[in-house]
C-alpha cells in the first residue's frame, strides 16, 4: 500500500475518483485502471476457460510469482530499525570524517540491521551463531556503513577463506542437513578460529536480545585528519542495556516457541518507547605502534587490549523508529564496508580489502546496479554521471543536474570540489612490504594467546562451563575420530585445563606431543 499512499493525492484529483466513498482510493490494476474487484476474472460464460486478454490477472499474478528477491547469500534472517548517531566528543585530531566533523551534537539518521549469519530467511533468530550488526549512517558527507558483527574477531583472516568457511557453515550439499562434522573439520584445520570459535560456543553465541549485544568493527581502519595525520583505529559499540545471553537449553526452547524471538522483541522495545542505546567507543594506535606491536595489526583474529589502547567513547546510538515496511526499509538495506566519508581509510586487512569489493557485488546481484537509488540506501542528492540501467527512477545524468553529461561541461555538471585525500595513509603506511606477494596467514603459537586470555580472565565461570559442555555436545555428533581429536588438540593448545575438559566428555586423550603451530 506504500504506492496507493503515494497515489492518493493525485487520485483525488483524477477522473479515477469515483470510489465508493470519499476517501478510499478505488482498487486498480498495476497501470492504474480501476478493476471492480480484487477477486474479478474474465471467463468464456459462467463456466468455461480464462481470457488471455485479462490484463489484470495477468498482472496481478505475474507480480506475485516475482515477489522474492535473492536472499543475503550469509546473513540472510535479520531485521532492523531507524534512529541517530549523536557526535560526543571532539575527534578531529584523530579524522576529518562527517559527522565528527560537523562538531559535538551533531545528530545524523541511521538504520541498523541485525542478522544470524549462516541459516536462511527464515532460520530461528536464537540459532549458535555470530550476529551481524550493520549500521548504516547518512551523514552530511555520503553514506557511513559500520558492517559490524557481535564479536571482535573473526574467524578467517585471509579473505580467499571465506566462501569455504562459509559452505562449512551452510547445508550439506548432498544431504541439505547443517553438518558438525564439516564445521569442525574446517575449524580444526584452520585453527586461526579458535578465538570466534571460543566466543560462539560460549552464551555469547545466543545472545537473548539484540539490544543487549555489543557491536565490534573487527578490523583496523585508519582515520585521517584534515592536515594528513593519521592513526590505526578500532571501533566498538557498547550495549547501554549490558549484555544478556540465553544459555544453550532456553536459546533451544525459544526455537520451538517462538522462531522469530529477538525480530519481535526489538520490535516490542521501540514500539513500547524503550529505545535502546549505544556507547560508541574507539581505541587508535599511531602507525609506529602499529609497527610495533607484538601482533600484525592487519589480522582480524587478534583484539587490542583495552588496557594497552583505552577505549575512547566519542559518539552515542538510539533506535527509535519501527520500519514502516520491512521490505523496503530492511530486506532492501545493502550496506558496504567501502562506503565511508573523507577522513575514513581501509587498512590494509586483506579480509577487509576483500570486502570492500564483496558487498557492493552482492549488492548489484541481489537488488541491481542501481540499488543505490533505493530510497533507504541513498536518500541524500547524489550527482555524478552514472545513468540507466534496471530500476533507474529518477532522471540520471539526463536531468541532476541539467546538461550534465559532459565532464568539463560547458554547463551544470558536477564539478570536483576538492582532491580526494584517497592514498594518502596508505603510501605512508609503515606496514607495507615488498611489491607483490603471495600468500597467506600462517598459524603460529601466539595464535592461541589472546583465546588464553579469554579463557583463563575474560570468561566467568559460567562461561566456562557453557563453553565446555557446548563444545563437548558439538563434538560428540561428528562421527570421524579423526575431526573430534584436531579439534581437541586445538583446544588443548588454548589452555591445558580447557583441552582436559573436552578430552573428558569425548572421552579422548590430548595429543602428546601437542602441535601448535609454528
Ligand atoms: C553480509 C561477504 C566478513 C559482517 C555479507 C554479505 C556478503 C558478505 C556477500 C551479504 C551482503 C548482501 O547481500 O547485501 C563477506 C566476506 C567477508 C565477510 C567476503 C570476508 C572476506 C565479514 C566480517 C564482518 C561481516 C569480518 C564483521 C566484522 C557482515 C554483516 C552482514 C554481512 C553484518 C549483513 C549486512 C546486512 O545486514 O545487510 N557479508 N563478509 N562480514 N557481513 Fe560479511
């Protein structure tokens, strides 16, 4: 009904007005002729065959057999709501970027979208899985996308990785059943995952409510100041409702119960008034700490201490908004890494450098090469010379601004307004090599210290014991000995107490001696 709402002011002035009331727009077909009824179509008498020439069933039929568009190829069950960025603090010694740019207060319009990550569209919201945690802001200089997730880290750190990752995740291919034996036969010998695998099999991989999640940009960017400077940042953004995890038995029960438990809850929360809030904190690194610090700040698996690199809060987060329609306003969302204003950098993390070119492809595979002119994606005034192509609505370079095919043009084209300061980081970055390589991450025995941390200081208890005993019910349905004892020994590589645990309840022994990595 979006386009009747549209349509309605013109209707009223239309020789279409002749419905049966006066404010009720009368049913039409696609074109806008008015069909006496929904139900209506035209037969050879009472009894015999359809018409061909029955536009509007043909119509009305062929547009509902097209209603589905290819879903997100991960991420595909999430939802999401509308709300602000609000700037906290004074940052332009760290990055010229909109919108800390345009000074303390500034509120810019955003849309977060929340998603599990490997089941389908229509896959239970309480699934063990990592939780996307995209945030999309329109700010006075282009589009910001934070394409975050729940985790810090991330389970591969080179970007070739992650379809196979992936399919190790997705159904079986023969059996279209979610396999274990795949899953840990990835992990066990890509053992880089060890820390998101840590997190996923604890509670943190059933998080009760998405408003009591954490968002992390994972990876390092850098952010550039408007004289050149520049810093290693990491962004995180802090739940202001604290965090609340399901345990493995309730996160379970809520499948049966209801499978679309943290879309409605979140729902319920903004259409009750209890918005929820995020504290948005960084923590930056000069380039000679990067240089020097004890891991690559180019690996995606690895987290800066708090300790050693202070979170700095600069900005806050408040979902109030309710779409109006789903489909338009969340399944319609794309968002992309590569999307970032001035003053904003990728670091050279190949998993994000694969990225940038990842998402605006799926994007133009799932909603078309002009998915920008999709109103919740860019809604701000754009001009450049890109024109038609499928779904382009508005007039192109024809018409924004007139006569502007040309570039110089001898009337009103877009004009530049200031060097990109594209490059300029990355030539001073003093963590680049020699010109080509090729390659990837090796493991190494420092791989298992941060997940150390994790287990022996950052986790409670009870985390401990989540993650043991999901692990242990995880490992006891792979049916390949093999699997079950990698997957062990990488535990055991962790953390002897953890790696004894598991060796119980799969009732194997650690490996002895114990290869770590080099
Ligand atoms: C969604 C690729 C790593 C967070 C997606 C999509 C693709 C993709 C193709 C679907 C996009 C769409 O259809 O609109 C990749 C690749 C990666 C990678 C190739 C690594 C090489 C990551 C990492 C994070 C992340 C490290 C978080 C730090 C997300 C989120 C979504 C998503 C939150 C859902 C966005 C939404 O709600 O529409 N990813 N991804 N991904 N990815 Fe990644």
């Amino acid at each position: 009904f979006q386009r009747g709402k549209l349509l309605l002011p013109l209707l009223l002035l239309s020789p279409l007005a002749f419905a049966a009331n006066d404010t009720l727009p009368p049913y039409t077909d696609g074109s806008g002729h008015a069909v006496q009824s929904p139900y209506d179509y035209q037969r050879v008498g009472t009894n015999g065959p359809m018409l061909l020439q029955d536009f509007h069933f043909i119509d009305l039929m062929s547009h509902f057999v097209r209603e589905r568009i290819p879903e997100r190829v991960v991420h595909a069950k999430g939802s999401g709501a509308h709300g602000y960025f609000q700037v906290t603090r004074d940052i332009t010694n760290l990055t010229m970027a909109a919108p800390f740019s345009d000074g303390v207060g500034t509120q810019v319009p955003l849309t977060m979208r929340f998603s599990t990550v490997a089941g389908e569209a229509g896959s239970p919201d309480t699934n063990r899985d990592p939780r996307g945690f995209a945030i999309k802001m329109r700010t006075s200089k282009g589009i910001w996308d934070w394409v975050f997730n729940n985790t810090p880290v991330f389970f591969v750190r080179d970007p070739t990785k992650f379809p196979l990752f992936i399919h190790s995740q997705k159904r079986d291919p023969q059996t279209n059943l979610r396999n274990a034996t795949l899953q840990w036969d990835y992990w066990s010998q890509n053992q880089e995952s060890i820390f998101q695998v840590m997190i996923l099999f604890s509670d943190r991989g059933t998080p009760f409510s998405w408003a009591q999640m954490n968002g992390y940009g994972g990876h390092t960017y850098k952010w550039v100041t408007a004289s050149g400077d520049w810093h290693y940042v990491k962004i995180r953004v802090v739940s202001e409702q604290g965090l609340n995890n399901f345990n493995a038995t309730a996160a379970k029960q809520m499948i049966a119960d209801n499978l679309d438990w943290n879309t409605q809850e979140l729902e319920s929360r903004i259409d009750s008034g209890n918005f929820p809030k995020w504290t948005v904190s960084i923590q930056t690194m000069t380039p000679e700490q990067g240089q020097n610090w004890e891991y690559d700040i180019n690996d995606i698996t690895k987290v800066w201490p708090v300790d050693q690199f202070p979170l700095l809060d600069v900005g806050e987060i408040v979902l109030n908004k309710n779409p109006d329609n789903w489909f338009s306003e969340i399944e319609q969302l794309s968002f992309s890494p590569a999307n970032m204003p001035f003053g904003a950098e990728p670091s050279n993390d190949p998993v994000l450098q694969g990225r940038l070119f990842a998402y605006a492809d799926a994007a133009r595979h799932r909603l078309g090469p002009n998915h920008m002119e999709i109103p919740v994606n860019c809604p701000m005034a754009v001009s450049n010379f890109q024109r038609a192509g499928y779904m382009r609505v508005d007039g192109g370079a024809g018409t924004l601004p007139p006569n502007s095919a040309n570039y110089p043009s001898s009337f009103n084209a877009p004009v530049s307004f200031q060097a990109r300061p594209y490059n300029l980081s990355a030539i001073a970055d003093p963590i680049v090599g020699p010109p080509v390589v090729l390659g990837s991450f090796q493991l190494s025995k420092k791989d298992f210290e941060q997940p150390n941390v994790l287990w022996t200081t950052n986790f409670s208890d009870e985390e401990r014991e989540s993650l043991v005993d999901n692990v242990i019910a995880s490992l006891l349905t792979v049916p390949i000995q093999n699997i079950q004892q990698r997957s062990l020994d990488m535990f055991a590589c962790v953390n002897a107490t953890l790696g004894s645990q598991i060796a119980t309840g799969i009732k194997l022994t650690v490996s002895s001696p114990l290869s770590c990595g080099a």
